[in-house]
C-alpha cells in the first residue's frame, strides 16, 4: 500500500524534529530502521492503548445509559409516592 505523502502524522513530525536527517533517511530515502523491535513495541503499546481508550468510551456510555435509567427510577417511584401519598 503506497502512503498518503499529503498525510503528516504526529510521528513524522516527532522524528523530524528530533533528527531531520534520520526523518530524510527513513522518509526520502526508504532506508531501513537500524533497531525495528522498538518500532514493533510502539504499534503494540499504540494498538494497546487503543483497545483502552475504546473499553473506556464504552464503560462511560453504559454509565450513562444506567444514571438515566436511575434518574427515570426515582422520578417514577416520587411520582407514585405523591399519587399515593
């Protein structure tokens, strides 16, 4: 798959700022990563905290849907006690 040369990502600019020559060698020149096992870590731990942040959105929406439904229970049990009442 070619890459999106209009595309700037985060770790582009990371390593261009750091060392714009080894940004010019990786990029321009396609020369190969001298350690690649750092790279690998990287995705993992990136598609880790992917996998977190994804667990999170989900666990805030259940919580929401279950204050709304405790909301919905105490309006309904104060409007039978005042029916009742």
């Amino acid at each position: 798959m070619a890459k999106d040369r209009t595309l700037v990502r985060a770790s582009d600019i990371g390593t261009w700022s750091f060392c714009q020559r080894a940004w010019w060698l990786a990029h321009i020149k396609q020369v190969p990563h001298q350690r690649p096992q750092v790279l690998q870590q990287g995705t993992i731990a990136h598609a880790a905290h992917g996998r977190a942040v994804v667990q999170a959105c989900r666990l805030h929406r259940v919580g929401l849907f279950l204050l709304a439904m405790g909301l919905l229970l105490a309006i309904v049990t104060g409007l039978f006690w005042l029916w009742t009442g």
